[in-house]
C-alpha cells in the first residue's frame, strides 16, 4: 500500500507540473494571438466587407425543442445580425409546448411546398414554413419529428440551408449585430481552406436586451452564472484561442459555430446518436480532410459574438454538465482510434491527447486524490508542510490563470465596470473551493450515467427568457428592427 501511495503522489507531481507548464503555453500564445487582433482590430472587417462583392452567404441554424420562453425575442436577434446575405433556419424538433405556434402567429407564417433534399438522414421531416410578410423573408421554419438530440434537428437544419456556409447555434442565444461578419473574416482573409471558426460566448443573465439586440452588458447577479462567465472566458480567450494559433483546435461550440457546409456534409453532418454532437461533428471535419490530404484551419475569433443563458440553479447546472460529461465519454468510445494515432497528426498527437489526459481524466484523477487524501487523514499519513506548499501553489496557479483571463478580457472588449471587475475577481479566488469540486461531482456522474446508460433526452435546460420577450407581441414589436 506504501508503495502505491508513493506512487501516486509521483503521478500527481508530474501530472500538475504538465497541466501548469500547458496552460501557461496557452496563456502565451494566446497573449501573442490578442495582441496581433487587437493591433489590426475592426477596421480590417470594414474594408473588405466595402470592397468586396464575393462576402459568402451564410445559414444560421438553431434547433429548438420546448422553447416558447424564448424563441421570439431569439429569433429576432438572428434576424437582426448586420451582414449582407444570411438565412435564419430554425428546426422545431417535435416541441411539445408552444413553440411552433408562436412562431406561427408572431412571423406571420404558413406551411410552403419545399424541394426538400435529405443530404444527411434525419428523423423524419414534416413540413416547412415560410412567412407571408417580406420582413421576414430570410426565416424558415423546419417542422420534424423528435429525434432525441440536438444533432439530429441541427442536420435536419443542414438539410434546408442554401449558402455554403452555416452557423450553428441555439435559440436561448442572443448574437451580436457584427456576429457573422467577424466569424466570416478569417475565412475570407487566408489562403488556407478554414472549414471551422468559434468565438467567445458569455452570459446573457441579467444582460439588457431589448427587441432582440444586446444593449447593455451586465454582469450575472446569480452564483452559478457568473462562475460559468468566469469559466467561458478562460476556456475561450486562454484554451480555445491558444490552441487556435497552433491550428490545434479540438471543439468549436455547439452554442455557436460557423462551418464549411460542404465540409460537414463529406464528413456526414452531426452524429444523430452524440450528446456531445459539437466535438463530435469538429472531430470528422478534421479527420475528413485528413483522409482525403486537404490542408485546413480551424479558427478562433476573439471577440464576444453571443450570448446564451447560463443554468440558474443546481438542478440545471447538473442536468447540463452530466450530460457534457457522458458526452466526453461517448467521444473517446466512438473515436478511440484517433487517440495517439501519429497518422492524424495534431488531432491524433495533441488536440485528443490533450482533450483525454487533462479534461476527460482529471475529474477521475482529482476524485481519486479526494480519496487518498481521507485515507491518509486517518492514517496520519500527510506530511503537512509538503502538502500546504503544493496546494498553495495549485491554488494560486489557478487563480493566476483565471486573472489573466480576467487581464485579457479588459485589453480586448473592456465590456464591465470597474466594480464588477472586482466582483469577478472575487469570486476567481473562491472558485476553486466552491464551483470547481461541483464540476467534478457532476462529470463523475455523468461517467456514470453514461456507463449504466442511463435515458437522457436534450432540451432538459429550464430557460427563463429576457424581461422583454415575455411581452413582445402585447408592444407590438415592429417589424421595422430586422428590417433595419
């Protein structure tokens, strides 16, 4: 026992000396990536969108299931994106509530013939609506049967897009006017075919929006929001855009993401089986152009594009990370072959190595530490000095990393007041004693539900809907905001 005790501390040792030395290479080229951003900054955007007439057109595609709180105010936010040719498709995957119908009644809608071509197998497709007034000329609604997973609504969305390239998103997200613009830009700035590109996504709790368009930017009021603000900073402006500059990207964001339709279509749309379709769908893209010895790039923009609402309470923060957990699961029991696999190059040799090693192990590794930790409480086994110092250093390390994230934000956006800086970095330094052990209970449980394979449905998040959107039809919302 001694000796596997030895051991494991070892393998800890080593195993935090990594972590620390990869996260600081991300915080590194991150820095340099922001740096460059921010020196070229909009102005780029600007120019080409006036001087060139060959902008792509784009698909924004948003499942929705049970989502009547929301799917006005939502979808008015689509329609309201500042980009010269966009469609807005949104798939009614077998509501049960109300969805359809205020669809129906708020864009002035009805059933239309459609030469409906079913380049990727989905549940079984209904009807399509289109609107009788020209405002909303660029919305179509998919009505289908459900098919149990976002996957299997966002490929039916896939279906019906026309423009060659279509984002990703979900109907509680609220997207930023110049959205499509900035996610368009790397793909028309660069030689290299760009078959993917993610952006920052934040909070929408306790944000002012108003007819659909983000106002004014506020910090969540609620605990499991604002840690959630605090984690999608760090994951998006340290891991994700780190990895982006090594083009080593692993998952572009279900919640939004841009891709090359044709791309995804070669590579067989969404898994309709996946819980984690976002990783899923990333996974082949890359994996598809590897096979076929295409070069491609998979990028990362910066700046805040959307906002989605984060789980209010206990029950749903649960029912979302169990569910991301069994997700992270399925991906390594459907995709297993990748790992290690110097044939697929970064995906095999960094990006799944990675993804394996310090995200989908380190909630069993720190569960086990919990363990041995108790263990050696009662054995009077812990030298205490050694194990002050090294918890010391994991905690400030953390903190330290979630600051900079923090440093970050302000260089790029600037987007809170001073005192809701102080607030974020408040809650970075208690972070790792109250949210962080709560994300490891919940992926251990969902390694668990996914084991015993357990039934799960999508859809299971409780959303609540902006202030405004409960009472457009009774302001008579004028049609004049996504004309504009």
């Amino acid at each position: 026992m001694d000796t596997i005790l030895y051991s494991y501390q070892y393998l800890i040792f080593f195993y935090a000396f990594s972590l620390v030395v990869i996260y600081t290479s991300l915080a590194v080229l991150a820095f340099y990536k922001l740096t460059q951003l921010v020196a070229k900054k909009s102005s780029d955007t600007e120019k080409i969108f006036r001087e060139s007439p060959f902008i792509p057109g784009i698909s924004i595609i948003a499942p929705a299931f049970n989502e009547e709180t929301s799917i006005i105010n939502n979808v008015i936010s689509m329609m309201t994106v500042n980009y010269p040719t966009f469609e807005v498709v949104i798939v009614n995957d077998g509501s049960k509530d109300n969805t359809l119908q205020l669809l129906i009644d708020n864009f002035e809608m009805v059933e239309t013939t459609y030469a409906y071509v079913e380049k990727i197998k989905t549940k079984p497709f209904k009807r399509i609506f289109k609107s009788t007034n020209p405002e909303y000329s660029r919305l179509i609604v998919v009505d289908k049967e459900n098919g149990g997973t976002k996957a299997d609504a966002s490929n039916a969305g896939v279906n019906v897009a026309k423009y060659p390239y279509f984002i990703c998103t979900d109907v509680d997200c609220v997207l930023d006017r110049e959205a499509l613009s900035k996610m368009i830009l790397p793909i028309i700035s660069t030689k290299t075919r760009v078959i993917a590109v993610g952006a920052t996504m934040r909070m929408v709790n306790s944000c002012k929006v108003e007819n659909g368009v983000m106002v004014e930017t506020r910090l969540p009021t609620r605990i499991f929001p604002l840690y959630q603000e605090i984690e999608y900073l760090r994951s998006y402006l340290i891991g994700k855009l780190g990895f982006s500059t090594i083009n080593a990207v692993h998952n572009v964001s279900g919640g939004l993401g841009l891709f090359d339709k044709e791309i995804a279509i070669g590579a067989g749309g969404y898994d309709p089986l996946s819980h984690a379709e976002d990783m899923d769908m990333t996974t082949r893209m890359i994996a598809y152009m590897i096979n076929y010895q295409k070069e491609y790039k998979i990028d990362q923009v910066p700046e805040t594009c959307c906002w989605t609402e984060g789980p209010p309470s206990f029950r749903v923060l649960n029912r979302q990370r169990t569910r991301w957990a069994r997700g992270l699961f399925q991906i390594f029991s459907v995709h297993r072959k990748y790992l290690f696999n110097r044939k697929f190059r970064k995906l095999g040799l960094i990006s799944f190595p990675y993804i394996f090693i310090y995200e989908f192990l380190a909630p069993i590794i720190e569960m086990l530490g919990y363990i041995v930790t108790i263990y050696l409480l009662l054995v009077g086994g812990i030298n205490w000095d050694t194990a002050f110092l090294m918890l010391f250093f994991a905690y400030v390390f953390g903190v330290s990393l979630s600051l900079t994230t923090l440093l970050y934000e302000r260089l790029l956006e600037h987007r809170f007041k001073n005192r809701e800086y102080v607030r974020l970095i408040l809650f970075c330094l208690v972070e790792p004693f109250i949210y962080h052990p709560l994300i490891v209970f919940f992926n251990i449980r969902g390694y668990i539900d996914y084991l015993t394979k357990r039934d799960f449905e999508w859809g299971t998040m409780t959303r609540q809907g902006s202030q405004d959107n409960k009472s457009d039809k009774q302001k008579g919302l004028s049609t004049q905001t996504i004309a504009q």
